[in-house]
C-alpha cells in the first residue's frame, strides 16, 4: 500500500470538499488537534485498529478529541466506513501542508530551555509576516535538554543554536583530534 498517494488523494479531496462549504480553515484546526491527539495519545491508533469498535464507535471517539466541525466529522465518517482509520495521521498531515501552501502559511517551531514571552514571540512573528509576505504560526516548544539557545524550525529549513549543539559540536572536536594522537 502507498501510504503517501492515499493520504494525499484524500487530503486534496477534503481540502476541496472544505472549499465548497467554505470550511478550509475549521477543518484546518480539525486536522492539527487530531494530529495532536494521534501523536500524543499512542494508545488511539491501536483502538481505531480494533475490530471490535462500529464505525458509529470509532467516528464519535475520533471527534472526542477534537471539536469537530461538520465537514470533519462527515469526512472521518467517510474514511472510517472506507477502513482508513490507520491513514488519519498521514491524511492530517497531508491537509496541513495543502492548506499552508493554499494559504500562504509559514511553520515555525521555536524550541527553547524556557518559555519565551508572548511578546517576543509577537514581534518575531511581526517580522517574519513583513519578509516572507504571508501568514507566519509560531509555536513555542519548551524541552530543557537542549540547556539553553534555541532550535528554530522554519517549514523544512532548521537551524539549531542550542548549548547542547554547541557541546556536542565540541565534544566532536575533542574526539576526532584525539583519534589522531592515538
């Protein structure tokens, strides 16, 4: 099975559908709490896998994690009748992306050792809305491992700036001229 022709055709089909009923952005939403939940809870793709569970069952547990607005909840009515429950990660990313590039939507993902304060990141976004001319969401990931600095993620382009980087980078350094000694 081509998981990725799948997801595409059905997320270019909803992405449609949605336009029709001018809900593009609802089922945006739709489509990233779901993704959300599909990535946080591990034990819900196996559920939805379950044989056990009506379509009815399956469709009003995969609404309970998200606020479903009509055309999301007749479409995974559509994909649970079809068995393609185990496309839905797939298929919500697909509709993320389809939407972005439709709307002009920039990703970032800045990764820090502490929150950053709404200010800045309101002024970052500011910025970035001004030079790339679109929609900017910035989201603010908070991961003390990386000690301090930050990673910043920019659709598929990342620059990593943290002290753990940097640490490594030097512990690289250290390891590679010590295998020249020996």
């Amino acid at each position: 099975m081509n998981t990725g022709v799948i997801s595409i055709r059905y997320a270019k089909a909803l992405y449609e559908y949605a336009k029709e009923h001018n809900a593009q952005t609802a089922v945006y939403k739709n489509m990233q709490q779901l993704k959300d939940a599909l990535r946080q809870v591990k034990e819900l793709p196996v559920v939805l896998k379950s044989p056990s569970l009506s379509h009815k069952e399956k469709v009003a547990l995969i609404c309970s994690a998200v606020e479903p607005s009509p055309v999301f909840e007749h479409f995974i009515t559509l994909v649970v009748k079809q068995e393609r429950e185990d496309m839905l990660l797939y298929i919500a990313y697909a509709y993320i992306g389809i939407y972005r590039r439709e709307n002009n939507v920039v990703a970032m993902k800045v990764t820090t050792a502490v929150p950053m304060p709404d200010s800045f990141l309101d002024r970052v976004e500011n910025i970035l809305e001004s030079q790339e001319n679109a929609d900017v969401e910035i989201r603010n990931i908070v991961d003390d491992s990386i000690i301090g600095g930050f990673v910043c993620q920019v659709n598929y382009l990342r620059y990593d700036a943290s002290v753990r980087n940097q640490l490594s980078e030097i512990r690289k350094t250290i390891v590679k001229s010590n295998k020249k000694i020996v």
